[in-house]
C-alpha cells in the first residue's frame, strides 16, 4: 500500500525531536466568571514550577499535598507545563507552604515563581476578557490575533477533513487540535526569537537536498509530492519555506545546545531543558477561553496508569 505523505508545519521543533511543548498558561475562562471571582476575593495565588512529574497520578498526589495546607483553594497541577497554581487566604498560610508541602512528598522539587494578589488577579481578568475579544494570545511580546489563530487551526481542520475518516471532528478532537495549534504557535515563536539574532542561514541546494529525501523516504515523484501537498491545501512553496526553517533550527541545535558528537537520545533531553530554559524566561499569556480549556483538557489526557510513579 502506498504510503500518505503527511505535513504538519506548526511543531517544528517536534518534528525533529518529538518532543512535546509547553508554556506557563494562565488557569482562567471567561465561561467560570462566578467561580474565579470567589476564588480571588481576598485571596491570593502562589504560581510554582514542579519538577519530577511523570504521570497522572503524580499530579494527583501533588495536587492532594497542596489540598491539606490550611487556606488552600482550588490547587491546579498542569503535567505538561510542569506549574502548579493555588488560591489561598494570606491570613491563614504562606506561599512558601506550598513548597514545602510538595517538597516533603520526596519524588518532586518545587519552587515558587510568584506570588499574586486578589487586585493583580482581578486586573488580570478584567483585562484578559477584554483583550480576548481582539487577541487569542501573547508570545512574549507577539500578539497572536483571533483571525490569526482560527486561519491556523482552520488549516488543521482542513488537513483532518481530507485526511480523516470523519470529516467533522468530535468535541474532544476539536479541543486537542486547538490545543496543537497553540502549543506549536508558542513553540515556533519562542524559537524563531531566540535564533533570530544568529547569523544561521540554509541554501537553496540544502533545502532541496532534504526535500529529495522526503520523496525518497515516501516513494514519491514530483506529481506525487505535489498531489500530496494540494490534498492538505499546500504547495512546494510552502514547503521548501517550512523545510529551511526546520534546517537553520537544527544548525542552531548542533551549534549551539549539542555538544559536538551528541547520541542522538542525549538529543532529546538537552533540548527539552534548552526550551524549558526559554519558557521560563518567557512571557505567555493566553486571552482565548477556547484556548485555555483545550490546554487543560489535554494535559489532563496525559494518562500512564500511575505505574511510573506509585
């Protein structure tokens, strides 16, 4: 059976070393209005990052130790942004509680990012919902239009209408594309601003020697690259614009992040810390309540039994 060629031009960095991205998103939507208001009234929230979690089942005994520091409210523990989010009542305990109670599980290392108050979080929301009527989000100083955003996903939807067996998606699958589209939109930025400063550059004859090997890999021919590129609403523009992207990335990686003569399963570990490194220096905020709802439902996806760690 001849094989399909597939092209996904939002998670460059996954495609080379398959890896799953994530940034620090704001736990808010506008649809819990009444619950976040009675959440922050004289409240405050402790915002840490959590390293160690490998499963479900971590997020769950993370989140029960947050749960039994007196003054808690409504502990959030997000597996894949590695950030733990917790209302509490200053009067009553501190945010250096959290810490603490995280720490002393023993599998896990927490440390605070910041702390905020019951006016911040208030201004915050009051601001979110208005900017989201204009913009889904910002990447570190890069607005992300709604127009912008739903022209991406669209073209996602589009691929999945013509590739999949069901033209429509469901629910769950409409929540995990969006969520696709932001996590790629906020890896690609990230890493376009951090190479862009470095004189990296990729030939003509570089790009089109790794096209030749994509046909190669796919036994395909010309006719068949392109038929597989206008199935998905693409052209050979389009991808040779993708491919020398993808090319100054992994010059920048071999350069830069890799030291010389590397395993390649040393790779994946060394630039999942380089791009922790970024998103922690990085400022990301998410003003789309789609947005915010598809990140919580797929990282609450990332499911392994609790093997891993029980």
């Amino acid at each position: 059976m001849k094989r399909k060629l597939y092209i996904t031009f939002l998670t460059v960095a996954v495609i080379l070393f398959g890896l799953y991205a994530f940034g620090l998103i704001k736990d808010k939507r506008e649809g819990e209005g009444n619950s976040f208001y009675k959440n922050i009234a004289n409240n405050s929230q402790a915002e840490l990052k959590v390293t160690g979690m490998t499963c479900i089942s971590c997020v769950e005994k993370i989140e029960g130790a947050l749960k039994k520091v007196k003054g808690t409210k409504s502990p959030k523990v997000s597996l894949a942004k590695g950030r733990a989010a917790v209302f509490f009542d200053p009067g009553v305990t501190s945010a250096s509680s959290f810490v603490e109670a995280v720490n002393r599980i023993g599998k896990y290392h927490a440390s605070l990012i910041r702390i905020k108050s019951s006016d911040d979080l208030l201004k915050e929301e009051q601001e979110r919902i208005k900017i989201s009527k204009q913009f889904a989000m910002n990447i570190d100083g890069k607005k992300i239009t709604n127009k912008e955003f739903e022209a991406t996903l669209n073209e996602r939807l589009e691929s999945f209408r013509k590739t999949g067996i069901n033209p429509y998606p469901s629910v769950k699958q409409r929540y995990q594309m969006v969520a696709e589209v932001a996590n790629s939109l906020i890896v690609e930025t990230l890493i376009q601003k951090e190479i862009g400063g470095e004189n990296i550059s990729a030939s003509d004859e570089e790009v089109n020697a790794e096209i030749e090997g994509i046909k190669k890999y796919y036994r395909l021919n010309d006719k068949g690259l392109e038929d597989s590129l206008k199935a998905q609403g693409l052209d050979l523009d389009r991808l040779k614009e993708e491919v020398k992207k993808e090319l100054k990335i992994k010059k920048y990686l071999e350069t830069k992040v890799f030291p010389p003569k590397t395993p390649e399963p040393k790779k994946n570990s060394l630039y999942q810390s380089w791009l922790s490194d970024i998103q922690d220096k990085a400022d990301i905020k998410i003003y789309s309540s789609e947005i915010l709802e598809a990140l919580d439902n797929d990282s609450a996806s990332s499911r392994c039994g609790g093997s891993c760690c029980s």
